[in-house]
C-alpha cells in the first residue's frame, strides 16, 4: 500500500512530504478536502507553514485525495493517537527501545512474552512501520520499573539488536 501511494506522489515532492506527515501523524482528509487532526479542523495555511510550503498545495492534496477513491479510503480513515514516551517518567514509567531488523517476524510477541512472563504491564506499545521509518523501533511504555534480570533477557533476544532503556 505505502508504494502505491509513494508512486502516485513520486513526481510531486510537496505533496509527498504532506502525505508522509499525515500517515505519521494520524491527520486525515474529510470528503470534502479538508483536513483534521480527529474532530479538530486544521488550516491549509498552517500545515503549509509547518511544511513550509504554499498553502495552496496543501489544499490542491486535500482535494487530490478527496476525489480518489482509493486516496480517500486510506486518509479519510486515518486517526491521532496519544504518545506516551514523554510522559512516562512523570507517570512513574519506564520506557523500553526496541531495534530489530525490520524484516524480523514476532518481535512484538517475543518481547511482550517476556514482560509478561516477570508480571510487568505494558501501558503503551509503539511499533513503527518500516515503510513509513528508516529505522523502526518497537518503543513499550511500561508500569513500574523494570528489573535488571528482565533487561538481560531482553537483551538475549535473537530478533533484538539493541535494547535501550529510558
């Protein structure tokens, strides 16, 4: 899916980098070209600053995407989410990095299995796509405090190349 769309922006680098912005961020495109961050509407003039382009090809992709079908299915479906990382030591909340080939299959249920087998919670778990990231990160807010025992077998994962804890 994200070649497809890569393809159909390939020759039109603003909207490119506009299209990129939404799939990370969850803005979406309402059917009649507007776009919105849940039920917030947002101003063609202010994502064309953040992006620091013309506010006219911010409104010229809204309306691109509207009018296509298959377009519209995919950024008129998609949502924020809240990120916890940042909050997490307010919260009393370790955060766990995980790096992993990105062709790996089952890291998430690898490294939730051994949270899960020394009783830790996760509050949050972030996967990045690798289609959408250069360097994905499986990213786990977690309860509490994590054990020296629980990072070393962390660590000892085959599908983990580094684990960081924050």
């Amino acid at each position: 899916m994200l070649k497809k769309i890569q393809q159909l922006f390939m020759n039109q680098p603003a909207k490119a980098k506009l299209v990129d912005l939404m799939l990370r961020t969850g803005i979406h495109v309402s059917s009649d070209g507007l776009f919105y961050a849940g039920p917030v509407e947002l101003s063609a003039t202010k994502i064309g600053r953040a992006l620091a382009m013309d506010r006219r090809v911010v409104t010229e992709a809204g309306k691109e995407i509207a009018s296509d079908h298959y377009l519209l299915g995919i950024f008129g479906s998609l949502e924020p989410r809240a990120y916890l990382e940042k909050i997490a030591p307010i919260m009393g909340w370790d955060v766990i990095k995980i790096h992993a080939n990105a062709a790996s299959v089952g890291v998430v249920s690898k490294v939730t299995s051994v949270l899960a087998d020394d009783g830790i919670l996760v509050r949050q778990a972030i996967a990045d796509d690798p289609e959408l990231y250069p360097n994905p990160e499986l990213t786990l807010m977690i309860k509490g405090k994590l054990k020296g025992k629980t990072i070393e077998r962390l660590r000892r994962l085959k599908c983990a190349s580094e684990v960081v804890l924050k």
